[in-house]
C-alpha cells in the first residue's frame, strides 16, 4: 500500500465506525459513549459533557509543550434521509456505506459525511500528528438542528486555545473565515373557521420552483412558492369571493420553499381561476424567470371542505405572507459578491385552529439581526399574529490578521500547486458561538469536498482527503514552531 492510500483507508475506518452508529440529531448518547471510549482506549484524554460533547486531549509531542492550543473541531450527529420507497430506521438502522473508484455514497440514505468524515479526519489527526503543540478535538452534538451542543459548550474547553480549525465545510479548496448569524424568527395566530358561502372548492398549487439551502441560494434570485402562492390567492380575491380554508408549503427553515399549495372555496369559473393564474405565472417569470424559469401553477377542482378560515383571518395570513420580505436584505459592502443580509420565508404549517410561520434572517452583522428580532414584533402587530423570538446565532467576523489563515492558504498552495479559495460564507456555522465564547480565536473551516449534504444523493469525494489531512498536519508543525 502506498502512503496515499494508507491516510485514505485509515480516515474511512474510522468513518466507517461512525456510520455504524445511528446518529441523528438529536440521539447522539450511542456515538457520544463510542467516541469517549475509543478515544479513551486510543491513549487520550476525554471528557464528555452534559450535552455529550466529546473533548479529547491528545499527549503533545515532546519539547513543543509552551507551543499554543489547537482545536480541530467537527459535529457528530447527521440529517438521516431516506430515498422514497427505502426502508430505513434512524434510530436503529447503521449507514451502509457504497464506495467506488471516486466516491463513498450511502445505500438508500443520507452519507453523514456530513460531518462524519471531519470527525474521522480528527480523529486520524490526533492519532497520526507529529511535531505538534497541545492539540484538542471537540466534537460537538447536534450541529443540524440548532448548534445546541455549540452553544452549551463549556467555555473553558475554548478559553485557553490559540486556533481552531473547524472541519465542516463543503470543498476541499476553500477556506472559510467569516459566517453569518440568523435568528429563529415564527409568526403564528389561533384561527377561526366558519361555514363557506362559495359552491366549489380548488386546490390550488405552485410547483417547480428551484428552491436550495437559505444560507447557499438566496443570492441567486430565486423564487419562493409560498409568497408566489400567497399574491396568486390575493390576485384572486380581487376578481371575486375567494376563502381560505388550507395553506401549506416548505420543507425547512432553512430552505427556499420550491412549493405550497392552497384549498379555496370560490364561485370563480374554472376559466377565470386559470387567466389569473396564467397571469401571475407570466408576472414572476418576469421577476425570477431567468433563474428559476420551471414554475407552474395548478388549479384542481377539490372537495367542498366544510368550514373555511373567516374572511379576517384569511386577510391577514396573506398580508403577512407578502408583507415578509423573502430574498437578499443587504450585499457586502467589504466582500464583492456576498450576501451580507438575507431572509427566508421557510414553512407555513396550518392546523385546523392554528397557523404557523416560520421565518430566517441571517446577517453578517450582528446588529442587523436584532433589527429583525424588533421588526418581526411590528409586523406581527400589525398583521394580528404573535411572533416568537427564538435562539439567535451569533456570526463569526472575518478576522483580517488571521495567522491561521495564512499558514493554511500557504501550506495549501505549497502542497497542492493551487491558490486555495479564502471566502466568507452566509450561512451559519458553528464557529459563530465559538468566536461569541472566544473572540481571541483564530479559526478557519475547511472540509473535503461532498456534495448534495442533506439528501440520499449525499457524496464524499475520495480524491480529496488525503491533501486535506495532510494540510492539518503540516499547519500543526507550523504551528508548534510558531514563536
Ligand atoms: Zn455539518
């Protein structure tokens, strides 16, 4: 075996442990144990905390003890997707893992490369580093959901650090040095139904929208289904009676709705339905055609549902739904090209009493996100629903004077005889609570490249491990010789 494919096959073994484990969000104590005793039978010494963070310190290499605290830092839970149709439990069933002669992919699921292959690649770092300063491995819990295990991280496992290199990003190529922070933001109000006066109901639908991941698509000038819904429903209402009696769409928070759909009760002719809706569907071509040009809408006669919301509530659920600004806010004024203030108008849930509206701005600055946190209590003033405040995370300000960065940019290019890409990026990451514990800490994320996280198609390319490790270990003796 080759040296190449000696890190190669060692990193997969350890990811291979890993996928072994259901470890969804959420339920991570099974892999939280595996990790505290492995990494204790590996000769470290860890901690696991109340949240089942792991931290793990490994034994610094001998004369570099004054050096400065590295942190390399992952997240051990994953989003458990299933293909439709695939049977799979998660949690109960282990990832199984399909490999060939580029990529690992999983059969049927999500991969949890995401960020299973940064928790791998530490751990292989720990095991393997030579030459190196005091050297730590965090692996946090419940990255996925709401950083939980970030934010409940002890301070003290940050404060006596110098750097951290966080290992969950996207591309092999890019380090990133700045994120964005968001806040939870939800609207919701209690219905009221009533009886319909219209004779036919319609099921009124929009689909074929483009849609993506909030942080990653806002900039690209996409639509969102459910504002295009909502103004679809009011241009009907000014042609004649049109009740409301359902409103759905979006799948996440954090990503642009590619469809919603609505129940109305009208006496519209099917004729008219459908003129209207031709002309709102040519109206947003005009705005988001040349990006998202698939969209279609669709009116099929429904059953006459029983009750409708009243005429008031149906007003104001679709004033909030377009009052809502969905898409970019701000561009950087410092970084060409990147999103500095955006927001998404995510998911509309309604039961039979209650609707529900959840709402994600991000900002690179951190003011800007507590202009929406006052924003959202105006609107929902206004509008007659009640907004719900939730965890705001904090962003994480590129840092000019970044030591790390320049040591990886230039191993990087020294090791692979290319510039490496240095970006800030509008999503959140973990780093944002990290630098909020320590604004002292230099950090960098970077990550091998994977492509469609999230989803069933989920896949590591294999080709870019090694160089990755190799660019941590080479930054760790950097950083050890550091004066
Ligand atoms: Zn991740």
């Amino acid at each position: 075996m080759d040296k190449k494919s000696e890190i190669l096959e060692s990193v997969l073994d350890e990811f291979k442990n890993l996928a072994a484990i259901p470890r969804q969000s959420g339920h991570e104590q099974a892999v939280s144990d595996f990790l505290k005793k492995y990494l204790t039978e590996a000769g470290f010494s860890v901690q696991q905390d109340e949240v089942y963070n792991i931290i793990a310190d490994a034994p610094t290499s001998p004369g570099y003890e004054k050096a400065p605290l590295t942190i390399i830092q992952g997240h051990m839970d994953m989003v458990c997707v299933a293909e439709e149709g695939y049977s799979y439990d998660p949690h109960k069933d282990p990832i199984k893992l399909v490999r060939d002669d580029k990529y690992l992919s999983a059969e049927g699921t999500s991969l949890g490369a995401d960020d299973g292959i940064g928790v791998a690649e530490g751990i292989y770092v720990l095991k393997n580093a030579k030459d190196h300063g005091p050297l730590r491995l965090i692996v946090t819990v419940d990255e996925e959901r709401g950083m939980t295990g970030a934010v409940n991280l002890e301070d003290k496992y940050l404060a006596d650090a110098s750097f951290l290199i966080n290992c969950d990003s996207e591309n092999w190529d890019e380090l990133t040095v700045g994120c964005a922070g968001s806040v939870n933001l939800d609207f919701s109000r209690k219905l009221k139904r009533t009886a319909p006066q219209g004779k036919a109901a319609w099921k009124i639908s929009v689909n074929g929208l483009l849609g993506g991941h909030s942080g990653e698509r806002i900039g690209d000038g996409r639509g969102n289904a459910i504002r295009t819904l909502a103004l679809a429903l009011q241009a009907l209402q000014e042609k004649g009676l049109v009740e409301v009696a359902d409103f759905r769409g979006g799948k996440a928070r954090n990503a642009i709705p590619d469809s919603a759909a609505a129940v109305i009760v009208t006496d519209l002719a099917e004729e008219e339905i459908n003129e209207i809706l031709f002309v709102e569907l040519g109206r947003f071509n005009k705005i988001y055609g040349s990006v998202d040009p698939k969209a279609k809408f669709q009116a099929v006669k429904a059953e006459l549902p029983a009750e409708v919301l009243t005429a008031g509530d149906a007003k104001r659920l679709l004033s909030l739904l377009t009052i809502l600004h969905t898409g970019v806010f701000a561009m950087s004024t410092v970084i060409p090209g990147l999103v500095e203030t955006s927001a998404n108008l995510g998911v509309v849930e309604m039961k039979a009493d209650e609707v529900a509206v959840q709402y994600f701005p991000r900002s690179a600055v951190d003011q800007k996100i507590d202009e929406f946190r006052h924003f959202a209590q105006q609107i929902a003033e206004l509008t007659g629903f009640t907004a719900h405040i939730g965890t705001q995370s904090p962003g994480w300000k590129e840092n000019k004077d970044s030591r790390l960065a320049k040591i990886m940019a230039e191993t990087f290019k020294a090791q692979n005889g290319q510039p490496m890409k240095v970006e800030t990026i509008h999503a959140g990451l973990e780093c944002g609570w990290h630098f909020r514990k320590n604004p002292q800490l230099d950090m960098v994320s970077i990550g091998v490249t994977t492509t469609d996280i999230h989803s069933p198609k989920e896949r590591l390319e294999l080709a870019t491990v090694e160089p990755q490790v190799k660019l941590i270990l080479e930054t760790l003796k950097k950083i050890a010789a550091l004066k």
